[in-house]
C-alpha cells in the first residue's frame, strides 16, 4: 500500500463532501421552483413569479458554487485515481459522458435563459426553461447515482485480457437495481434540504414579521413538499437501500449497524460506541429485534454480524461508518417529525401563528446538509475495503506516480480555496434574505447596509 | 472504431477552444478592453449567459475522452497532475468571478472579480495551450504506462521534462495571443462604442502577434515532432488543415479592415479549428505521444472495449444533436450587440 493513499482517499473525501453541499440544494430548490412557478401560470398571481425569482437568484449562487467545485471531481478520477480509471474508465466512464452530454448542456443552456431572459420568453416560455433546468439537474443526478451504484453493486460487465473491465451490457448499467433504489433515496434527499431551505426563509421572515406574504408561501411549500419527502426517506426508500445492503454487502450492513456477533433476534442499536478492538459496544440502547424485522420481516431472525467475515472484508473505518449511518438515521427520525407536527399546524390553520414551530423549522435549515452528508458517507465508506465491490481494492485504485506530497499541497490548496468559497457563499445567500423578494418595497429587517445596491 | 474516437474527441476539444476560448480570451483582455465599470459589466454580459455552457464542453469533452481512451485518460491526467490542479483553480477563482460579481455593486467588490477574472483567463489561456505543447512535445511515459511531470525542471526538451519548457511556453504565448485575437474579435461583435473601438484595436495587435508566434512555433513543432512530417508525406490530404489556419488568418485580416465584425470572429474560428486539426493529424496514431516513442499511447493501444465504443457511438449522436440545438437556441436567444439595461433587469421587475 502506498504512503499517499490516504492522502488521495481524504482528497476526495473532503472535495466530494463540499461538492455535495451545492447540487443537493440545486436539486431540491429546482422543483421547488417548478412548483413556484406552475403557481404562478396557474393563478396568474405575480407573487409567485416574486417568490420564484428571489429563489432563482439563490438558486443562481448556488448553482455556480456546484458548477465550480464540480468540475475537479470529474477531472479526480484521471488525476488521483489512476488505476482505477484504466480499469473501470470504460464502463463509468459512459455514465460520466453522458452525465456532460445529456444533462450539463440541458441545464446550463436553460439555467441562462431562465435567469436572464423572462421577459424574452414570456409566462410559458419561463416556466418551460425553469422544467428543463430542473430536468437537466435530476438527470444529471441519475447519471452520477449510476456511477456510484456500479462501484456498490458492479453489473454488465467482463474483464479483458489486461485485467481491464469491459461494458458489455449499456441497459442493465443504467438500469441496475442498486441505481434505481439510490437515486430515489438520493433525491429525497435533496428534496428535503430544499423543503428545509424554503421552510426556514419562509419561518425567518415570519419571526421578523417582514415579507410575511412570502413567508407563508415559502413555509407552506416547504412543509407540503417536505412531510412527503421525510416520510417517502424513509419508506420505501431508505427501507429498500437497507435491503440492498443486506442482500449485497453484507459486512458493511454489520460494521453500521454495530454488530460485531452474529445472532437471531438482532437487536437495532439507538446509541452506543462501537469499540473496535474489544469487539462490542459500549452503553448500549436497544430496541430488541428490530434489526431481524427490518431487515428479513421476522423478529427472531438471524442476522449476520462482523465475526462472520474475515477481517480483511471488514470495511476499514468502522466507527465513522457507524457514527455517519446512525446520524443520518436519527435526523431522518427527526425530519420526520417536525415536518409532520408542521403539516399537522398547518391543518389546524395555526402554523403561521406558531412561533415555536417557526423557530424549529428556522434551525433546522442546517440539518438536512449533514444527513444528506452522513448518509453518502455510509455509502462509501460501507463499500470499504472495496472500490469496485468485490472486483478492485481501495488500496489498488490510486495513481501509481502521484505522492503524498503533490497530493497534499492540492488538497490544502482545494482546502483554502473552499474556504473562501463557503465564507462568500454565506455572505451572498445572506444578502439575498436580508433584501427580500420584493425589491420594489423592500422592508427593514435589520438596518439595511449601506452599500446594499 | 478508436480512430472514430480519436476524431470526434478532437471535434469536441475543438468545439471547446471555439467556444470557451472567446470567453477566456474576453476574460485575458477583461481589464484593457473596459475602462469603467459599466463597460466591464458590458464584456461580462457579452458572456455571461454562454460561458457556463461553453465550459461543459470540457466536462463532455473530458467524458468521452474517459470512456473512449481509459488509460489516456488515467496517465494523463495523473501525469499532469500538477498544472491540471492549478487549472481547476483558476476554473474555480473565474467562475465565481463571473457569477458572483453582479451581486453587490461597491468599490472594493467590482474591481476585485474583475482582477481576478481577467487574472485566471489570462493564466488559464496559458496552461491549456502549454498542456497542448506538452502534448506535441511527447511525455516521459515508461513501460507502465505513466509518468509524472513536474511543473519544470531545467526548461530543456531533454529525456527529464517538465510542462514548462521552453517549447512549450512558447505555444503558451501563442495560445494566450490567439484567443486574445479569439476573445477580442467577439468583444468587438457583441458591443459598442468604445469597448467595440478598443477591441478592435487589440484584435489588429493580436494578429500580428499571431502571425509571427504561428510561423515560429510551426517550424519548431516539426522538429519537435517528427511524426507531423511522415502523416503529411504519408496522407497528403492533411495539409488541408494548416491551410484552413492560413485561410482563417487571412480572413481575420481582411474582415476586420473591412469591419465584418462577424466574419471576422468566424474566421479566428476556423483558424483555431485549422491549429488544433493540424496538432491532431500530426501526432496520429498516437494518442499521448512518449519521449521515447515506443511507449506512446497509440489509439489501438488506448481505446475501450468494442461494444462500449459503439453503444457509446449511438447515444453520442443524439446527445450531441441536442446539445448543438440548445446551443443555437440559447446563442440566438441572446444574439446582438448587447444592451446593458436588457441583461440587468432581465427579470422584468
């Protein structure tokens, strides 16, 4: 094993985790803004086309940011992950082209005329560039969901006289089980953060008590989305990727779930710490059972624990393993909820009165980031030893004449770099709150700054 | 099938240049060519609704290249680890420059994204022509197929290179001098007035500029790399593409003295078209020719497995029909010298 292969694993761990911050909000808000703006040709309310154009131009920041910290990813596989791209390149390298083709042109073509050119298009015309951004983002996130899920679960393919991996069936790649069930999950995901995004602007306007006609259009929408999306999380979404995880990797499944023996009647594991060397886990809280119904439909069911597989099938970070899945399950728990408890106001005509919910849903604007975060690191890191499951080790896949000491002085550049983009990222998408929607009557939130415009 | 590739992975980088190569060049030229801030927001918007679409190129140029070519494509970008890490930088820094510029309007936020948009244009003209040069010059590959560039070593074409040499900085200059030519040329179409008289004026100093570093670095590159002589003794045809540069370089000079705005910028589009095809058909077969040529990538040697190269052939197809109908679209949405007032409130508030 190479000096530099953490270096190159914790590269991509941190550019990809920054990566994602953006494209799930860009997903999430690109149907909120579908929503806002069949609203608005519906009704023929201009306070929808207001509310949508305040969330372009978040949506407008936003999107950049991915854009931008998007394209290192893409150029990562060659530069830090060699080995693995002379193998595989032939097969993920199809979803990632078609990623560019298909849906980056789609979405940058419309994402400019959807910003800049409403008046050139008219009412129809707008709302149809604001479909196809919107189609362009969640079918580039189909192609990258693609990519991953034939790294979780590798189909469609034969192995050449070099040892390289060769294509040999395009449908079955596209359509692979695993891509299907993740990209569902995936884009809930995303769903949810832009229902919380939306929710929050909308609750933050209502506290202050200014913008409040938009507040209630943004909490409404937020909420409405959102208690579908946190239920849909997890049921038949977040259920069907715990199958998978049983059906195909199943050390993984153990390493998350805390369950180093094997037993029937498998308990699911609330809080604990997983204690690697001693083989169990400390102060545990547990609900009996649970584990076998959920995963086979039987409580008394056996379920396979890490002692059932050799150590060198064991994913090689098991408590961050451990600590991201059941973070991801917890907030999942409580997204649940307060979107529920919301709906629930909102039926009872209450919600816009209730300032406790409206703070909740104020602070829970970060929440949906770190799950949607957790939840792709238990991916990843439960596909562990492996980086093409059961075909190439992690350990096999850097690139052979790139050292620790190149790749750290990228990884503290992209690190110093990112820092400046997030700090600006903020700063932007605070602004655009502060000023409001309606810029024509702008209300005091604050004391307005000077320099404002 | 992999000579299929080869081509159509040199349409789409070509494609990349034509267009991504106007807005760095409007970008090299950001700071001379606009003088207060209202003409600085006029370039910008010459490009802002384009340039994200121009920069996919890239990105689907990069994926086909993936696909098609798998280990050109990992010992290539592994082995110019370094100056491809400090190009996405410089993507990084120029598009939130672009982006995030119109957002806040004060002395301290404008000229800061517009230093630094002109900034990593001007630097990102220079290092994907050096990348160019380095490719023409041949890469220490070995018998594993890799190899790893430092950013320079003692600047000679020895057996130990770096990207910068100085053949390589020389194609850097002559890149960074016609896309400048490139980028001026549609400054000039999109406006008016005195960013449009300026523009002009960069674009006559530009050609020459060309002229000159396009004869010099054309005899260098063919004692560079021998191979450019044998495919053109071998396929006579291939002097069309150096002759299509010459046609263009002299349609750039006879337009712009007449003020065909347009067929001017078309031109410095077929003479960008012309080097490019010309590097293409003169390092044939090889993919990433090596220092010592019997490691180079050759397109046998590189390309993907049959059947993913001919499926990937059929969806290619469509999604570069459609890609090529946004395009048209979105540039005809927003064809015409641009007016400040329509891109700023295009909202319709």
């Amino acid at each position: 094993m190479s000096p530099a292969l953490d270096v190159h694993r914790l590269h991509f761990a941190f550019t990809i985790t920054f990566h994602y911050i953006f494209p799930q909000l860009t997903m999430g808000l690109a149907l909120l803004l579908v929503y806002l703006k069949t609203k608005a040709l519906r009704t023929g309310d201009d306070h929808y086309n207001k509310a949508a154009r305040f969330w372009a131009k978040i949506f407008g920041i936003n999107f950049a940011a991915g854009v931008v910290t998007g394209i290192p990813m893409e150029f990562q596989f060659g530069t830090n992950w060699a080995e693995f791209s002379k193998s595989a390149g032939g097969v993920i390298g199809q979803t990632l082209a078609m990623e560019g083709v298909f849906s980056f042109f789609l979405e940058s073509s419309f994402l400019g005329l959807f910003l800049f050119g409403e008046r050139k298009l008219g009412r129809l015309g707008h709302w149809c560039a604001a479909f196809l951004v919107f189609a362009g983002s969640w079918l580039s996130g189909y192609l990258i969901v693609a990519t991953n899920a034939w790294m979780q679960r590798p189909v469609a393919y034969s192995l050449g006289p070099q040892g390289e991996i060769l294509l040999s069936g395009f449908w079955a790649l596209l359509l692979n089980k695993w891509a299907l069930w993740q990209y569902a999950h995936t884009m809930i995901g995303a769903v949810q953060t832009g229902c919380f995004a939306m929710a929050a602007v909308g609750a933050f306007y209502l506290l202050t008590k200014c913008n409040q006609v938009y507040g209630r259009t943004f909490v409404k929408a937020g909420v409405l989305v959102g208690v579908i999306a946190s239920l849909l999380q997890l049921f038949p979404t977040g259920d069907m990727q715990g199958k998978m995880m049983a059906e195909y990797q199943q050390p993984g499944l153990a390493a998350m779930e805390g369950l180093f023996q094997s037993r029937e009647n498998a308990p699911i594991v609330i809080l604990g710490q997983p204690d690697v060397e001693k083989r169990r886990l400390d102060n545990p809280l547990e609900v009996p059972g649970m584990l076998s119904f959920l995963t086979y439909r039987k409580w008394s069911a056996h379920v396979k624990g890490l002692d059932s597989f050799p150590e060198d099938l064991w994913p090689d970070r098991i408590p961050l393993l451990y600590y991201s899945y059941h973070v991801m399950v917890g907030l999942g728990t409580i997204f649940i909820a307060v979107q529920v408890l919301a709906t629930l106001l909102y039926w009872r005509k209450k919600l816009y009165d209730s300032r406790w919910m409206l703070w909740i849903l104020m602070l829970c604007a970060p929440l949906p980031f770190i799950a949607n975060t957790a939840g792709w690191v238990t991916a990843e890191i439960g596909r562990q030893p492996w980086l093409i499951y059961g075909l190439m080790r992690t350990a096999h896949g850097a690139s052979p004449r790139v050292g620790a000491g190149n790749a750290w002085f990228t990884l503290i550049g992209f690190m110093g770099l990112y820092t400046v983009l997030a700090m600006l990222w903020c700063f932007l998408i605070g602004r655009e709150i502060h000023l409001g929607p309606d810029l024509a009557a702008p209300q005091q939130i604050l004391p307005a700054p000077a320099a404002a415009d | 099938m992999g000579t299929v590739w080869f081509w159509l992975v040199a349409v789409m980088i070509t494609e990349k240049v034509l267009l991504d190569g106007f807005d760095l060049g409007a970008g090299a030229i950001h700071l001379l060519v606009a003088r207060t801030d209202a003409e600085r927001r006029e370039v910008l918007a010459s490009i802002g609704p384009v340039w994200d679409g121009n920069e996919v190129w890239l990105l689907a140029a990069g994926g086909t290249l993936y696909f098609a070519f798998p280990p050109l494509y990992a010992s290539a970008f592994s082995g110019f680890y370094l100056p491809l890490m400090i190009v996405l930088w410089l993507l990084i820094l120029r598009g939130i420059s672009i982006e995030f510029r119109n957002h806040v309007h004060s002395l301290v936020w404008d000229p800061l994204w517009d230093f630094l948009f002109c900034a990593s244009s001007f630097l990102l003209a220079i290092f994907y022509s050096a990348a160019l040069g380095n490719v023409v010059r041949g890469v220490p590959l070995d018998a594993s197929g890799y190899f790893f560039e430092p950013l320079w070593t003692n600047f000679r074409l020895g057996a130990e290179t770096g990207i910068l040499d100085w053949y390589t900085i020389l194609v850097g200059v002559l890149g960074l001098a016609a896309l400048v030519m490139h980028g001026s040329l549609w400054v000039k179409m999109k406006t008016d007035g005195a960013v449009n008289k300026r523009a002009g004026g960069i674009a006559s100093t530009a050609f020459w500029m060309v002229a000159a570093l396009t004869a010099v670095v054309t005899l260098l590159s063919f004692r560079v790399q021998p191979q450019i002589a044998r495919n053109l003794a071998k396929w006579p045809v291939g002097y069309l593409f150096p002759a299509l540069a010459v046609v263009g370089m002299i349609g750039v000079k006879v337009f712009l003295a007449r003020q065909h705005e347009r067929n001017a910028f078309l031109s410095s589009c077929a003479y960008l078209s012309g080097m490019l095809t010309s590097v293409v058909f003169g390092v044939y077969p090889m993919v990433l020719p090596a220092r010592d040529r019997t490691y180079s990538l050759t397109v046998d040697s590189a390309q993907a497995g049959a059947y993913g190269l001919k499926v990937g052939l059929a969806w290619w197809t469509i999604g570069m029909l459609l890609a090529t109908g946004y395009s048209v679209f979105v540039y005809r949405s927003f064809a015409g010298k641009v007016k400040l007032d329509a891109y700023e409130h295009g909202h319709g508030d």
